[in-house]
C-alpha cells in the first residue's frame, strides 16, 4: 500500500517541529496518539525508522533527512493541484463558498455582495456553516474558498485581514445574578461554569474561554460545536459564554441576557483565506469584506 499524503504531511509536521506534542497540538489539531501511530505507519511503509525519539528529543534519521524534501515537494505539488481545480470548479460553476461558525450579520453580506457583483459579474456567494471542531472554518479541507472566521485561526497556512474589532460580552440565562448589572467584570465571571467551545477548536475555545484573563482555568459545564447549542445550554442554565457585541444583537432571545464585560480584550473577526491562493475572486472577496466594513463604519 503507498504511503497516503496525508502521512506525508504529518510527517513533515513532525520533521519541522522536532516535537510530536507541538506538530499535533499546533500544527495538525489531532492528538499526539493518533500522530504516532500514523508515523508508526509511515515507518512500516518504507521498511525503517523515520525518526529517533526518547523521552526528551526528536531527530530525523538518515532515512528521515532524505525523505523530508520529497515529501515537501510532493505536498506542495498537491496543493498546487487542488488549486489549479479549485480555481477551474469554481470559474465553471462560478461560485465562491464562504465559510463560517456564527451568524455573519453586521450587513456585511448583503453589502459585499453588491460589491461583489460590480467587480465579478456572474460569480454568486455560496454559504456553509461549519462546526467548532474546525477551527479554520472549513479552510484546512478545502471546504470553503474564504471564510469570516473569529481570530485566533491556525498560522499555518492561512492567512487573513481584521474585518472589525468588538467588545466581549457575556449570555446569562434570564434570571441570573449578575442579569442586574449594566456591564459585569470579568471577575464576577471568574467562578462561573463555561459552555465552551470543543477541544478541537484550541486556541479559539481558549479565547472564548478567556483563559489569558484568568489564574485558573475556566470551569467548564458542557461542550458545544454550534452557536445554536451554545445558546441552547446557557438558556438551560447549564453555564455563561463569551461573545462579541454584534452577536448579542444577532442572537437575541427572550430567555437570555446580554452584557458587556469589563477586563477583557476585544474580539475580531477575520476574513480568511489559504496562504498562496491568489485568486482573483479570494482577493476581491477579501477587499470587500474590509472595505464594507470600513464604509459601515465611517458612516455609522
């Protein structure tokens, strides 16, 4: 059986990043278990350790030093390829899909739309919501050409502009303690169970959880892979979550509360794309996103 691109790849992870904690953690978003068992894999495939490892270290082997250029090349062939028919698909059926986990709202859509429409004529806007698990916003599968994604995404491969900056606040379910308030500090938060974002999701759940605010973790009552479910378990009292200011509006619902939170760091939202798709529609899309946005607010 060949070796699948895939292996390539997180083989290449690993080669990089000397590290199998940090190449599964940072880079490939699977667990360190399932990297060294793909590897494992790897090495059976062609007959020799690819790798020398102790309870401390990571090096490349000869084996391993000599199958890393390859690997590069015959990865980055593969995304020039999927480019190449991502590019011919979409001039075809003249479709841009844009990804994204929340409600984009803001009126950004409709505005970029026209915008779209006067600068690319023909080409239409498909949607598709993707769940937290992925944290590029159906970006690293090939899913989505661009999405409008909430920062942090992974720097690996992606790149991206801020499309607006807003405040966190907070959903309480209707009738909770702190509901009185005008604004709640974040330390009023501190103790409170989290409805968080899935392991998947990484640096984003820990933003989300505002982890860089806090001197111990975040208790976490449940776990949820959409908006809707986010809201869902706050409603059924299970816990609070962060949001951003434009949300609180999108998702309004009679048995919650919205507050802004004291203490915390602005959230953003991004339009994102793959680092090397230059494509004229993902350019467009991208400048449109923030010169909307931009117009929005010179005029608001």
């Amino acid at each position: 059986m060949d070796a699948h691109l895939r292996d390539l790849r997180y083989f290449v992870a690993v080669a990089e990043e000397l590290s199998f904690t940090r190449a599964a953690a940072d880079r490939l978003f699977i667990s360190q278990p399932a990297l060294s068992k793909q590897i494992r894999r790897l090495e059976l495939e062609f007959h020799t350790p690819l790798f020398v490892r102790d309870r401390r270290t990571v090096a490349l082997t000869p084996a391993g030093s000599a199958l890393l250029p390859h690997a590069r090349r015959l990865i980055e062939e593969w995304k020039q390829a999927r480019r190449a028919v991502a590019e011919a698909a979409s001039a075809q059926e003249a479709v841009l899909t844009v990804g994204f986990q929340t409600s984009i709202g803001r009126g950004l859509i409709p505005a970029v739309t026209a915008t779209m429409g006067r600068l690319l004529p023909g080409r239409r806007l498909r949607f598709r919501q993707v769940s937290w698990t992925d944290p590029t916003a159906g970006l690293a599968n090939g899913d989505v050409d661009v999405a409008v994604a909430w920062l942090p995404v992974p720097d690996d491969g992606f790149s991206w502009k801020v499309i607006t900056r807003e405040d966190r606040w907070v959903a309480l379910p209707a009738g909770h303690r702190l509901a009185a308030l005008d604004v709640v500090p974040f330390a009023e938060l501190a103790d409170e169970p989290f409805i968080a974002l899935p392991p998947e999701a990484r640096a984003l759940r820990d933003f989300w959880l505002a982890d860089d605010h806090r001197d111990v973790p975040a208790r976490v009552a449940a776990v949820a892979e959409t908006a809707d479910e986010t809201f869902e378990a706050v409603a059924s009292g299970l816990g609070v979550v962060l949001l951003a200011a434009g949300n609180a509006e999108i998702y309004r619902r009679d048995d919650l509360v919205y507050r802004p939170v004291s203490g915390l760091s602005p959230s953003e939202l991004a339009v994102a794309w793959r680092t090397g798709d230059d494509r004229e529609a993902v350019r467009v899309f991208a400048e449109a996103c923030c010169l909307c946005t931009d117009a929005a607010t010179a005029t608001g």
